[in-house]
C-alpha cells in the first residue's frame, strides 16, 4: 500500500514538474510549498531553493496578504 502511494506520488511530481506551459504547485496542508514545475519556474522567475519550503502566500501581492487571501484559500 505504502509502496503504491509512493509511485502515484512520485507520477504526480512528474506529471507537475514536466508540464511547462503553466505554472503548478503541490503544498502541504499548511501551504509549504512542496514542488513546482518549470513553467512556475519561468514565470515567477525563482529558482527552487528560493522558493522550495516556502508557503504559498509569497505569489500574492501584499495587500491581498494583509487581507489574509492566501490563508482564507486554504482552508
């Protein structure tokens, strides 16, 4: 089962890093960010140690951040 999980994981990392014309993200539960794919790469111009671990809320501009957008959106 753990073995299964880990495949269909390691398929969705693919199939987000490898797509290229959008920018896609997995976050946790919290909105760490897990992994992302190059066309996030490109167009939000970080490179994956700047932004790898870091929660969601950095794409949004700081008045929708002071709005608390980002945390109303994940829950």
């Amino acid at each position: 089962m753990i073995e299964n999980y880990q495949i269909k994981n390691q398929l969705l990392q693919s199939l987000v890093y490898n797509t290229s014309d959008f920018a896609l993200f997995i976050i946790d539960i919290k909105g760490k960010i897990q992994t992302w794919n190059r066309g996030a790469k490109y167009i939000f111009g970080y490179r994956d140690g700047d932004i790898i671990g870091n929660n969601f809320s950095v794409f949004y501009k700081e008045e929708h951040q002071q709005k608390k957008l980002p945390a109303t959106l994940l829950e």
